[in-house]
C-alpha cells in the first residue's frame, strides 16, 4: 500500500481505506495492476485480450478462437495467463465459449492463480442469490474439465461458490476513458474501499491500469469512499441495488435524507411509470442495434411533455433521452442527437455536482455534435466544461483528455482565436 493511503476499520463498515495526508480535487491517489482480469464477452470482438486497446480489425487467437489481440507481441505478453484458459475454451468449442458469462472465465483465473479477497459471508446471501451462484459453478466445472479436473484440492474457504461469491463483490467493471465497458477485473486493495453515494474519489482505466482519483479536497485520516453504482436514481432504488449485489445497506447521507429524491421523481407518476416500465426494453433494442425502432418508440415516449407532464430532470425521461442521442447518432440524424443531448446537460450538472465522468463525456459527446454542425462557439463552451472536469477525473495525461485539448485548440484556430 502506498504511503499516502492506509487501511483501518471504518465504524459500521468493516475494513476501509483512508488518505494519510490532505489530498487535492484531481490528485492521482494510488494506481494498481489487477490480479486477474478478462475481457466483457460484449466486448470480446473489438477489445485486445491483453491491453484493453479497443480496434476495429484484431488478430483472433488460432486455438480458442475468442481472445483477441492488436498484433502478435500482444498475444506474447498474454500467451503465460491466456495458455490454460485457451485451452478450457478450446474444449467448448463450437458450442459456448462466446457467451460464457464473464465471471466463469475471471473465476477460472483465478483458480489458476488462487488469491485470497476481502471476506464474504456466503450464508448471508438469499436462495436466489445462491442458485444462481450453483448454475454458475456448475458452468465453471464444465469449463474447466480439462485443465482442472478437481476443485476439491483448492484451500479451505476458496471452494467454487465462495470464489463466485467474492469476486461478484470484489471484482471492478473496467471501462474505458468514456466509459464503455471493456471487461472486468479484480484488484485486492482496492477491493478496500467502501461506497458511497457521494463519494470523495472516482476509479478510472488506462488499459487495465486502475487509477484512483481524489475529486474534491480530502483530509488526512478522511476515508476514501468511490460509488460502487450509478447513483442517479432514487435512494430506495440505490439501497435496493447495493442490498442485491454486495449484502449491505447504504446509510450515506444522501440516503437517509433521499437527497434529490422529489427531483429525480419529478412530474406526473402515471406518466413517468410507463417511461420506467418501458425502459427495459428500450435498452434491449439498444443492445440489438435496433435503431430506427428504438428511436420511433423514444419519440413516442418523450412526445411533447417536455416541462410539462414530466421534466427532462426526471430520471426516468433523462434516461430515454440518452437512449434517444444513441439512436440519432447511430441514424447520423444530427441536428436531433444535440436537441436531445443539450436536453441532458442541466440534469447531468444538477445531479453530477462534484467533478464526475459521466458529466464530462456527456459534455464531451454533446461538443462534438456541435461541431460537427458548425456551432463553433457553443462547441468552445462545452469543451472547455467538459475539459475542467477531465483534468481531474482522468488526469491531464489520459488519451481522452488529451484528445480533447487537441478539438479545443481546433476549435480556438477555427474561431481565430489566440
């Protein structure tokens, strides 16, 4: 651990992390390797194997035929982690290995290395909780058959359900510099920090590097908390999620006060309902590429109630607008992607107040469309919001950042400014 950073026993809490000295908004706090990590199976086809690069033409392992790589000096560097499991993969094809759920693969990898996490009580879990564990392992044991024939030999509490059980609580979705996510990882100190819904620090990826990251001021012997969700939705749903995955309830603050709970349920509920319940399947054709369908139902949806019948603040409506921009940018209908995104920048600065990610690659995408249609002065504005937030969520050296400072001096050269 690094000097800065200890561990301690945080009240109520169990073990936590905390700074040792003051820390300042953008301070990079600690960096860490995972011990095992694997790509997404959504990002399997576009996403390197072993740097996390994402590229739209990758080389394809000849054995398994899943793993991917950006040339053959990254397959080397994989080839030592990669060998076993290759061959685990090898031995389902042609049947699964595509959809073989991301935590049999990061699990048999660890397997491969064994590591002790932060303890879980698996008695704790409901009868739910723990079938689907039992289907997973039961994936796990036919995955593994033909290099680990006997998981009998593992140490004492590192049976397969205990490994499921730890890693789902343990292990970190790692995204990207805009936050799509690319595979998932497992990275034991970090593994330390608890949650909060207004934490003091945000954990962002170059590759598979972790990095945490202080957003506001901290004091020394302050704990360093991150958000384990997203937590623009109401505290109940917040407190739901949080129960459901990692077995705690959140008392934070924003919780116990359902902090922007009127605002994030804002408007007509009979109305609002339906957008919630036809949320899911929005996001299904999302995930199908289905556009021109996703779109149309959007439209529909939203219909004229603007600040009427529900605000754009609403978390429900904000989420159908951001379906919406996916949908025009995919349909390269331009002009309707930024009236839909620009609708989204008051509910994301009243929501994300301190520095945040998601703000910043929301102003970020809203920019772009603006210069795309020429409205360079407006492009200058948000890039420079987008841009003040970047430098201290990603740092002033992450490819995203520095992508960004390159279209605002385009930006200040077109504009002819000095």
């Amino acid at each position: 651990m690094e000097s800065r950073v200890e561990r301690f026993c945080s009240q109520g809490k169990g073990h936590g992390l905390r700074a040792l000295v003051p820390l300042k908004a953008g301070e990079l706090v600690f960096t860490a390797q995972p011990y095992a990590h694997t790509v997404s199976k959504s990002a399997m086809k576009t996403t390197c194997a072993n740097c996390f690069s994402r590229k739209e033409t990758l080389l394809r392992c000849s054995g398994c035929k899943t793993a991917r790589y950006c040339n053959p000096a990254c397959q080397r560097q994989a080839w030592p982690e990669h060998k076993r499991e290759c061959k685990c993969l090898r031995s389902l094809l042609p049947r699964i290995p595509g959809t073989l759920h991301d935590s049999v693969r990061l699990v048999a990898r660890v397997i491969f290395r064994l590591c002790p996490f932060c303890p879980v009580d698996v008695s704790e879990m409901g009868a739910e909780k723990m079938e689907g564990l039992e289907q997973l392992c039961t994936m796990l044991l036919l995955y593994l058959k033909e290099e680990v024939s006997d998981l009998s030999q593992l140490p004492p509490g590192l049976g397969p359900i205990d490994l499921f059980a730890k890693v789902t609580c343990n292990c970190f979705t790692i995204s990207d510099g805009e936050l799509k996510e690319a595979g998932v990882g497992l990275y034991p100190s970090m593994s330390l920090l608890n949650h909060d819904c207004k934490p003091n620090c945000v954990v962002m990826f170059e590759g598979v590097q972790l990095h945490l990251r202080a957003i506001q001021e901290i004091k020394a012997l302050e704990e360093l908390t991150i958000s384990y969700i997203d937590v623009v939705m109401p505290s109940e749903d917040r407190k739901r999620q949080l129960q459901k995955q990692y077995h705690f309830l959140c008392k934070c603050v924003r919780c116990t006060t359902a902090d922007k709970d009127a605002d994030m349920l804002a408007g007509d509920e009979v109305v609002w309902r339906h957008f919630c319940d036809a949320i899911p399947r929005m996001e299904q054709l999302q995930s199908e590429c289905q556009w021109k369908q996703l779109l149309g139902q959007c439209q529909a949806l939203l219909g004229d109630c603007r600040g009427t019948a529900v605000p754009d603040r609403n978390v429900y409506a904000l989420r159908l607008l951001d379906l919406a921009v996916d949908a025009c940018v995919n349909l390269g209908q331009w002009e309707r992607a930024l009236e839909y995104g620009t609708r989204t920048l008051e509910p994301y600065r009243f929501y994300y107040t301190d520095a945040h990610p998601a703000r910043a690659v929301q102003l970020m995408r809203v920019g772009k469309l603006q210069h795309y249609l020429g409205r360079l002065e407006e492009v200058r504005r948000t890039l420079r919001q987008a841009y003040d937030i970047m430098k201290v969520t990603h740092g002033s050296e992450h490819a995203l950042v520095v992508e960004l400072r390159r279209m605002l001096d385009e930006c200040r050269a077109e504009l002819g400014c000095t």
